[in-house]
C-alpha cells in the first residue's frame, strides 16, 4: 500500500548516479530519479492528490510523501504546496549485484519465473505436503501477449479431502497472499520464505510440523506477475510499476499503466481513483481484471461464506479462517474496514487477533484512519472478509526510511529484518485459523 526512503539528495538536470545519492555501489539513474517528497497534508489533501495522479503513500501527522523526481516536485509547488526532500526510493546495492543470477534483480530479489520454479520445486520434494495450483492467468497472457499464470501453492500434511478446492475439507486455512502491489519486493520474498519454512522444516521443527499437521496453508506469492515483470525489468534500477498491466485504458505511459488490484476486488468496489493513468487506479468495473478473478475465485474455494451480507453482520465467534496481505510499508497491521471510517463488527476480536500477530512484529494495529490514514475501496482483505468472514487483515511491511525503508529495500533487510520479525506472526496466524475470532 504505502512506502518511503531515501538519504541525500544530489538531483541535477543532467543526471544524477545512484552513488551520489547514498554513497555506496549503485548504478547511473535517469536524471528525474524518483524520490520521496514529504509535504504538509491533511488526509482530505492527500486523497485529492491520489484522484488527481500523484503517487502518495503514507506519511507522519499531518504530511504526506509523494513518490516522483523534480518534476513531480515542480507540479505539487505550482498546487501550491511546499514539498522538501524526506528519503531515496534506490537502496545502496551491494558490491556484487552486477553478477547475480540470472533469474534475480536488485541485489538478490527473485523474478516471477524464479518464483514459479521454486513452487515447482516445492511441490516435487514434499509431495506429501505440497501441491500446486494454477487459480488464473495474467492481463497479458489472457489477452495472448505473453504474461504468467497467476500460482498458488497449498501446504499440509496430506490426508484424504486435504488441499483440495473445497469449503468443506475438515482442516482450518490460513491464505498468505503477496506482492499484489508489484513494486513491494519483501513481501514475495517473505511468501518465499514462509514457504520453505514450513514445507523443509516439517521434518525438524515442531512448530513447523503442528502448523502441517492440523492446518493448510494457502500462498500466492506474486498475485500480479505481469506487474512484477515490469519492475524487474529495470534491473538494478526496478522500475516503480505499482499496477497490472492493462493498458486498455487511458492512454498511459511508463509505470502508470494498469489497474491497482488492490482496488479491483468486487467487494465495496467504486470509491477509488477513475483516472486510468493514478495508481489507485480501480480499474472500468469491479472484478474487471482477470488477477483479481483468480485470487476471488480461489477464495470462494476454500473458504466458505460465514458472514451476513450487511456491513454491521458480524462473522460469528465460530467462524475459521485467517488471510493476511502483505504490502510495505507502513509497519502497520490494517483491520477491517477499508472502505469506511467505521469500524468493522468484529472490531475486538480483530484488535486482539492484530494484538498477537503485534507481539512478534511490532507493527501498529489499527484501521486505515488509525495507520496509514486513507480510506481503500475494493481491497482484497475486504472481500475475504466482506464476503466470507475470513479473519483478514492487511500488513504493511517496513518503515518509511533507510536502508530497509520504503518499496526497495535492500535485498539483505529481508533476511535481517522483515523475515525474523513476521516469521512469528505468521506461525500466529496459522495456529489461529481454527478460530480466529476466539483470541
């Protein structure tokens, strides 16, 4: 959902190199390089900058940052706002990225492709406890251009009824769903790593074992591969490709191209962006995008509806089912609701639910007024809660600065700090599948 970073700011209308900026190993950058520009904002004015095409991700009390170069810098001082430099978006790279494999990006961050083989891979060593899915295809191979099937992977120790597509397997379910939102590397790389802690470790670690022994585990690690396709593509320099990449709107150019599929989901879908080129962008209809269709349809097949269909409908106390939706950053724990400053009937439970996944992160728990301080229409976590009572809750993985800030941090970060600090949270959420509204 959000980001922020950087460290000194050298732009000049020439060209600037990354080393100039952070002091360390980097390559040469356009001369407009995207930075964060921090500008005094009320949350009304930050929502009318988003409907208007900025790219504005969340900020401290009263301010907002906004992504761009001098450019974007030039535009927000003639609305009359007063933007100064808050942090770099390019992270220093470590001495070796230039001769990283070939299917890695930006100091060590795995490609779509990488990904797909590495659910292969899982799913051929642990066939007791793995199976792969296809659950739908891309924007760009459902129009014939290429693109990816969109891929999820089932984790359990198999008995009859198990990871099937069924609302009625007797095991609970915890979804983990990633990179939804392209540019966010960590959080592919932390469904990477969920991944193989559960399906290597099943053998060695208990916890491990319980979670595979009582629960399935449902991952789509890159729920917006063609996206993801477009950052990579820049190399050591991704490119900020939020969006899918539907281009059948607008006229859009660069990294503005696409719909956010975070605000395509059919659930409270309509009160976002209609500028095609924004990047909240909701795209011509609810549940337009064929990525969004995937990851609905997939829900629906595991997790049956447990909730009334009235926004005060609570999900009862008997309800299963845990998702979380990971994005950075934010270092926050977004509850239900999105769509609206109220709050969600299962307010509580959720805040104690948040409460614990808190104790191993460290992350904020609160609404989207009380985080990141926007209201989201058509969000994934809505619907699976919205629609079916799933305990859903967004994570904002991250802080706004540094080296381990913003959409790109550095590649290390994910193993010094982001794993260590949600491995936890996760392992919660599984245990918590059963009854998540009894914590």
């Amino acid at each position: 959902m959000a980001s922020r970073s950087l460290s000194r700011l050298a732009l000049a209308a020439t060209g600037v190199l990354l080393t100039t900026l952070l002091g360390g190993t980097a390559t040469a950058q356009p001369a407009d390089t995207p930075v964060f520009w921090r500008i005094p904002a009320t949350a009304a004015q930050a929502q009318a900058l988003v409907k208007a095409g900025f790219d504005v991700e969340e900020g401290d009390a009263g301010a907002a940052l906004v992504v761009g170069g001098q450019a974007v810098a030039n535009q927000l001082r003639a609305l009359g706002y007063r933007p100064s430099f808050f942090d770099t978006v390019y992270k220093e790279l470590p001495a070796q990225a230039n001769s990283l494999a070939a299917d890695t990006f930006y100091g060590g961050y795995r490609t779509v492709t990488a990904q797909e083989n590495h659910l292969t891979a899982v799913a051929s060593a642990h066939p007791d406890l793995a199976t792969k899915y296809t659950i739908g295809q891309s924007w760009k191979k459902a129009k014939g251009q290429g693109g990816h099937d969109v891929q999820a992977i089932c984790l359990t120790k198999k008995q009859a009824g198990d990871c099937t597509l069924s609302t009625t397997s007797p095991k609970p379910k915890f979804f983990l769903m990633a990179q939804i939102h392209a540019r966010e590397l960590s959080t592919g790389e932390l469904a990477w790593r969920w991944i193989d802690y559960l399906a290597d470790g099943y053998a060695t670690d208990a916890t491990a074992k319980s979670i595979l022994d009582t629960t399935e585990v449902w991952v789509v690690p890159i729920a917006n591969p063609d996206g993801v396709d477009i950052v990579a593509s820049g190399g050591n320099s991704p490119k900020l490709q939020r969006k899918n990449a539907d281009n059948t709107s607008g006229g859009c150019t660069g990294t503005n191209v696409g719909v956010d599929l975070n605000r395509n989901s059919t659930f409270k879908w309509g009160g976002d962006s209609n500028s095609p080129c924004a990047e909240t962008y909701q795209g011509p209809s609810a549940g337009s995008e064929p990525e969004t269709q995937a990851l609905e349809k997939l829900a629906r097949s595991i997790f049956p509806d447990q909730r009334g269909t009235g926004n005060n409908d609570p999900a009862p106390s008997t309800a299963k089912g845990t998702m979380i939706t990971l994005h950075s950053y934010g270092n926050d724990i977004i509850i239900p609701w999105g769509f609206t400053q109220a709050t969600s009937p299962n307010d509580a439970q959720y805040r104690k639910l948040g409460a614990k996944y808190a104790a191993s992160n460290g992350y904020l728990v609160g609404t989207n007024e009380e985080t990141v301080g926007y209201d989201t229409t058509g969000t994934t976590d809505d619907f699976t809660y919205g629609e079916l009572g799933v305990a859903s809750v967004t994570f904002e993985v991250g802080g706004s600065s540094g080296t381990c800030g913003g959409f790109l941090p550095r590649y290390t970060c994910v193993d010094s700090t982001f794993w260590p600090k949600n491995k936890g949270a996760f392992i919660t959420a599984a245990k918590a599948a059963a009854a998540p509204y009894q914590q």
